[in-house]
C-alpha cells in the first residue's frame, strides 16, 4: 500500500524558496534585537502540562496536551512568553540566580496550537519574541515600542503600533473582553451579538461597548508615549486604541499590536504586553515583565504582498559547470577557488550530462550565474561566465570572474 504524501491539517512544509526568505527575514529581525542589546534564549518544544495551563484564558483550549508513555503529562508550547516565566523561576531571583536582572532577551521557535487553520494561521508557526524582565518603569515599555517600530521599519513596512492600557478595562469580566477585541474585524453588530450571546442584554452589551469606546488614555500611556516620541519616533506609528484588548489573561498593563499602515483593520502582524504578575504564578513573587511576538509568517507574507521582500530562490550565486570529462578536475580547482573566496558556489556532480542540462538546471534553480570552462577557455586560462537572467556571457579571468561575483 503506497503511504499518502502529505502533511497534517496545519502543518506545512518550507521548500528552499520559502525557507530563504523567512532565513532573510530573521537575520533582519536578530539584527535589531542586537542592536538593543537583546541575547538569544531558547527553551524545549515540550513543557509539563501544569506550566502552561491557567495561564492563557479562553485560549487554552488551544493547547496541545498529552501523555507521555512513562505518564508525564506534557504539552506542545502555545507561545514563548509562558516558558520563559519558568525559565526566570528557574533561574531568575527566586531560582538559581542564574540570569542577570534586568534580563533582556528574544527568542525565534516555534509553537503550537489546535486551531482553525486559515490565511496565515496555522497550528505549527514560527514566534519571534523580545522581552525585558525586571523592570517596571514606562521607559522599558517606550524600549518596546521602539524596537518593534525599528524591525518593521528594518523590514520595509509601514506600520502602525496600536496600543491600549488593561488597567482601563480591568473591571470587565475576561469573557466580555474577547468580543470587544474584534471591533475592528467584526463591526460594531458583530461585537454586540458576541457580547449578547455570551450573556448581557442588548442595553448591557451597547452600554459596555460605549464604555470602552470612550476610554482616554491613562497617565501611565501618555507618560509612555512622551518617552517613546522623545527617542525620536514618529508620533503617528503609535495609535491609542480602546478596543484593543489582545485575549491573553496574563496582561496588566500596556498592550500592543501591530498592523499595516495602509489596511489597520488587518490580522496583526505582531502583538505583545506587560505581563507583571505572570512570573509570581511560578515564584510567589511577581517580577515586572514587557515584551511582544511577531507573527513571522503573517509577517512574511506582508512583505511578499508589498514586494518588499529581496530573497532569491537560492542562496547559490554560481553553477560551475563540467564541461567533459577531460575538464572536470579544472572545474573543481575553480569551485575550490570560488568558495574559498567566499562566493556561494554549486559545483555541477555529474560529469555526463551535456551543458544544456546544466545551465538548464542552473535557470530552473534561479542561479543567477554559470561559468563554463571548455577546451578553449582552459588552454587560455579563461572562463566564459554567463549571466542568467540576462542571457549575455563574458569571457574572464577568474580573478576577474571573482572580483565581480564579489563586487
């Protein structure tokens, strides 16, 4: 019986195309995270149950939970945020006083969670989280906002940063909070049958809506704001949002989230908060939290609508062709020559197949260039390099063949 070839409701491959341009994607992201003084952090796929549970509200459902066969109950991670609440426990203040405080990290891993897959969203996708642990004071939330304007900018998009305070909203039951969240999405009829179904009447759900749409922004957000403006960012990437409520429980204080400037009622590109009392579900002891994720797919994807993302289709820049037999060693001096000078290079392994399949390959690949050593070129010391996209060919040195490859 031939096995079906296929992957699980979700899940997905990364063929090269598509794994080069998310590996172009994070080296910008880490970039920035550096440039601010972020460290790496990464922590395992599976986490015991107990970590992850009663610590994300109605999104728990999500949570990918099972039993290992020495009885272990474990848990696929929903996000990065609660495994590394466990990592401060564990090695943070009140643990092995491991870690320094503050601790400023960014983590790129994937997590999971069991929901309707649909247009970038899937049950296995890969979070870029930034966080500062130990610190309460509104500049580490302005540091936030400036390190998410700073990657989104890093990565060619025009964005807004919607923010909104959970103090403002505090006194409103969770499960209220998650139809207002879809203002935006959803419309105002759409808010007020949510609230009502999930039990006030039509004046309570029209009453709590114009509550919230009213709100201003607390003195703890303006104060953020003057911060975030006086590190020289532009006043209009930030927007107050009252209806912005982000549906984690572990919120309390600034949220945020990210959209395009030019669609603001899209899927969020990114989202995050301060999450002061998480830590002390651990430890006992809260510890002051801020931080946010990227949606790397959704990310991406933007990018790749806009035309702003620059990835090829490899990372090869030259195909050495074999032009006989005869010719093969000469073609292996030349690729050892090529990659020693650093110039990403596929050698051709198979000496039989005629050139015409070779560049074809190369064309098919999106090599951009191939360089052909022939009878004549080697007498002379020569090599023809020729140039793919623009279908024109040169004949060359390889110091000259190098110098442009390099240039």
């Amino acid at each position: 019986m031939n096995i079906k070839a296929s992957t699980p409701k979700g899940f997905r491959d990364y063929l090269p195309a598509d794994a080069i341009a998310r590996q172009v994607v994070l080296e910008k992201i880490q970039k920035v995270f550096q440039k601010f003084g972020f460290d790496p952090l990464e922590t395992p796929t599976l986490e015991f149950e107990e970590t992850l549970t009663g610590k994300y509200g109605e999104e728990e459902k999500l949570i990918y939970k099972f039993e290992t066969p020495g009885g272990d109950k474990v848990a696929l991670k929903y996000d990065q945020t609660v495994p590394l609440a466990r990592v401060i426990a564990q090695y943070g203040p009140r643990g092995a006083q491991t870690l320094p405080i503050p601790f400023k990290r960014y983590q790129i891993q994937d997590a999971y969670r069991g929901e309707n897959p649909q247009k970038g969203r899937y049950r296995q996708f890969l979070q870029c989280d930034g966080d500062i642990i130990g610190i309460s004071s509104p500049l580490a939330d302005a540091e936030i906002l400036a390190l998410t304007y700073e990657i989104y900018s890093e990565l060619g998009l025009d964005v807004v940063i919607k923010i909104n305070d959970r103090a403002l909203i505090a006194d409103v039951e969770p499960k209220f909070l998650a139809a207002i969240d879809k203002l935006g999405k959803i419309g105002e009829v759409g808010v007020l049958e949510e609230l009502q179904q999930k039990g006030l009447s039509s004046n309570e759900a029209s009453e709590l809506l114009s509550k919230v749409k009213i709100l201003k922004p607390t003195q703890k957000l303006d104060q953020i704001i003057t911060f975030y403006k006086g590190m020289g960012y532009p006043e209009g990437s930030l927007q107050f949002d009252p209806a912005l409520i982000r549906g984690l429980d572990y919120y309390t204080g600034l949220i945020l989230e990210v959209v395009l400037k030019s669609d603001p009622n899209s899927s969020s590109l990114a989202g995050g908060g301060r999450w002061d009392s998480l830590i002390g579900k651990f430890t006992g002891m809260d510890l002051a939290a801020i931080g946010f994720a990227i949606g790397v797919d959704r990310t991406i994807e933007a990018m790749e609508s806009l035309g702003v993302l620059d990835a090829g289709k490899t990372s090869s820049k030259v195909l050495v062709t074999i032009f006989s037999e005869q010719l093969q060693n000469k073609s292996l001096e030349i690729s050892s020559r090529l990659r020693s000078n650093k110039i990403p290079t596929e050698l051709w392994l198979d000496p039989e197949a005629k050139l015409e399949k070779q560049l074809k390959y190369a064309d098919q690949k999106g090599i951009p260039y191939a360089l052909i050593i022939g009878p004549d070129e080697a007498e002379k010391d020569m090599v023809n390099l020729k140039n793919l996209t623009t279908k024109t060919q040169e004949t060359l040195t390889l110091d000259e063949v190098i110098q442009k490859l390099t240039s």
